[in-house]
C-alpha cells in the first residue's frame, strides 16, 4: 500500500511543483498590475487636481471680466445719458 501511494506521490509531485510556479508567477503579474493601477489612479487624481485649479482660476477669472463687463455697461449707459441730455440741449434738435 505504501508502494502504491509513493509512485503516486512521485507522480504528481513534479505537476504540484510546477502548478506553484504558475501561482507564484501569476501572484507576481497581480503585483506588477497592482502597482500599475496604483500608479494610473495617482496619475488620474493629479490630473483631476490640476483640472480642478483650472477650472477655478477660469470661473474665477469669468467673473473678474463680468464685473469688469458690468463697470463697462454701466459707464456706457451713463455716456450715452450724457449724449442724450447735450443733444436735447442743443436748439432746434
């Protein structure tokens, strides 16, 4: 019996041995993917980051140019009264 069990054992010991090196080197490649996903995400949220900014900055820089839209219109609106009161002073208009 124990003959037997120890050809059997002889014979699949070299697929056993080989079935680890197989894990062994797909537990390696999960590694490596790991690592490379650890580093994509990183890369992601920096550029989101810098996104972000830029974003802020252009609607911080919107609404700089709209005040200065707004100060514009205003200052148009106030030359044009100008010109409306110049032209109704002026006889025979």
């Amino acid at each position: 019996m124990i003959a037997p069990n120890t050809h059997q054992i002889t014979c699949i010991a070299p697929r056993i041995k080989q079935n680890q090196q197989k894990l062994q080197t797909e537990i390696s490649t999960i590694g490596s993917n790991a690592q490379l996903v650890v580093a994509d995400i990183a890369a992601v949220a920096d550029a989101q980051m810098k996104m972000q900014e830029t974003i802020q900055k252009s609607g911080q820089n919107l609404l700089s140019r709209l005040g200065i839209l707004g100060q514009h219109q205003q200052n148009l609106h106030i030359e044009i009264r100008a010109v409306q009161r110049n032209t109704q002073a002026v006889p025979g208009l």
